[in-house]
C-alpha cells in the first residue's frame, strides 16, 4: 500500500503536469468510490498537495479532489478516450488548448482506493482526524509523545491508526521500531524513545523518497517505473532472516490484524 514516499513520490511528478490546466468532462466507474470524480470541473488547477496517504488536488473554485490510492491505485496522464483497460476508475479530460487531447486517468485493480471532492478544506474520514504530516516539522518530538502516550494501544497500531502522525504504514513503521529498538507491541514509550522514533520515522521516510519510494508488488510512479527503495528495507517482510544488527531470526506476527515483522533480541518487549 503507497505510504508517504510513494504518495510524495507521484505529488511531485504530478504538481508539473497539472497545475494551471483545466480539467473539464470526466468519466466514472459507477461505485460510491470513484463516482465523486464527476462533480470535479470544470476547474482550474492551482495547487497539488499532499497530507500523509491522501493526494489533494486544489481547485479554483475552492474544491479539492482527494485522492487516496488505496492498495493498487495510481495515476498518470495519457491521451483521452477510452483505452480499453477494464481497471480504469475514472478520468478527467484536460479543457485547454495545450493538452491536446489528454487526460488524467485514475486506475485501480483492487479497487480500495477512493475519490472525494472537499470544499473549502473540509474533510471527512481519516483525512479529518489524522495527525500532522510525518514530514510536518512543526511536529516536536514532546508533541508526539504526548500524542503516543493518550493511547494504550500497541505503538505499532498507533502509527499506522494516522492519528500520532500521518503518512506511515506498515512498511516504514517495522523499520523505523527496529532501527530505534522498540518493540511494536509496546504500550508505552518513553520520552527519550518517542524523539528517537519520530527521528527513524522521518529518515526512512526521506530515504525512501529519495529512492523513489518502495515497490513490493503494485507500486508504481505517474511514469509506470517501480521505486527503487524495496532493496534498502532492513527487517520489513524479511521474518526467518538474520536481523541485520545482531543476527537474531527476525519474527513476525499479527498485532490487530497487521503483520509485524522484529527483532526479539533488539526489541525486546
Ligand atoms: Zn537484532
């Protein structure tokens, strides 16, 4: 599923490509999730944001299209008209005399991803009630403590619940814990471990965008390339394997519906 890297990673090659073009006649999958992206336009580009996991294209009408990519959504920009590819979910004719003929197509296999038009920045969901951006960094680490310390919930599932802190998934939340020794099922953390954590978190994140982010299966940028970053992961998805630090078999296990994947000698609980 695209985390921040890989949601920052299409933001930038995205922000080119749209800003200052129209979007006019739009195309739908009929489902509740994709069938928002018709009350889109026509409208101008102004701006393409980005808050943790969710695209936010700024309109000059005061609208923004949410995007959220779900597990295999992605985006590019292709001529218009129907291609004939069966997992299409919506698409926006671009209005201006530039395009020639181009359009913003929204393409998603699985289908968990969704579409949404807000007005005048307000939002509904996750998108409402997360926390500031991981890379936000009006964020102090006395702020995210105190944010981690409200909840007795696993620190694991408070990372990925978006509430702490926004745009961290499974893969970076199991290697930003192992980099700094928490273990992901720990209740409580201290504060020296709070400032730590948010410190892994931030640098795994910056890492992997600097590579593109990472590609396990579906990822894949406005350009259709995989990201670069699944060959620098230390402990995500490698259970069974040394840990890289100390050579202790990595273990995994389902912790509210989630796997984690750490180190027992590392991360002790
Ligand atoms: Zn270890």
């Amino acid at each position: 599923m695209p985390e921040l890297p890989e949601v920052e990673t299409i933001r930038r090659q995205l922000e080119p490509l749209l800003v200052g073009r129209r979007l006019g006649r739009a195309w739908a999958f009929a489902h509740a999730k994709f069938l928002p992206a018709l009350d889109v336009g026509p409208a101008l580009v102004e701006r393409v944001d980005r808050r943790g996991k969710y695209l936010l294209v700024g309109l000059d009408d005061d609208r923004e299209l949410v995007i959220h990519l779900g597990m295999t959504g992605s985006l590019r920009v292709r001529p218009a008209g129907d291609d004939g590819d069966a997992y299409v979910r919506a698409w926006w004719a671009f209005e201006d005399e530039r395009a020639g003929g181009e359009a913003l197509e929204y393409r998603d296999v699985r289908r968990f991803g969704r579409l949404a038009v807000a007005e005048g920045g307000r939002y509904a969901g996750t998108l409402a009630v997360q926390g500031p951006d991981a890379l936000d960094r009006t964020l102090d680490a006395e702020t995210f403590w105190r944010s981690l310390r409200a909840s007795r919930r696993a620190v694991k599932t408070q990372l990925l619940s978006q509430r702490p802190i926004a745009g961290v998934g499974n893969i970076y939340a199991d290697e930003a814990l192992w980099r700094v020794g928490i273990n992901p099922a720990r209740r409580t953390v201290t504060r020296a471990q709070a400032a730590a954590l948010l410190d892994a978190l931030r640098d795994v994140l910056t890492a992997s965008l600097h590579h593109g982010g990472t590609t396990l299966t579906n990822y894949r940028d406005v350009a259709g390339r995989e990201g670069r970053n699944q060959q620098r992961l230390e402990v995500y998805g490698q259970a069974g394997l040394p840990c890289p630090r100390c050579g202790t078999e990595l273990r995994a296990r389902v912790l509210d519906a989630r796997t984690s994947t750490w180190c027992p000698s590392c991360q002790p609980r």
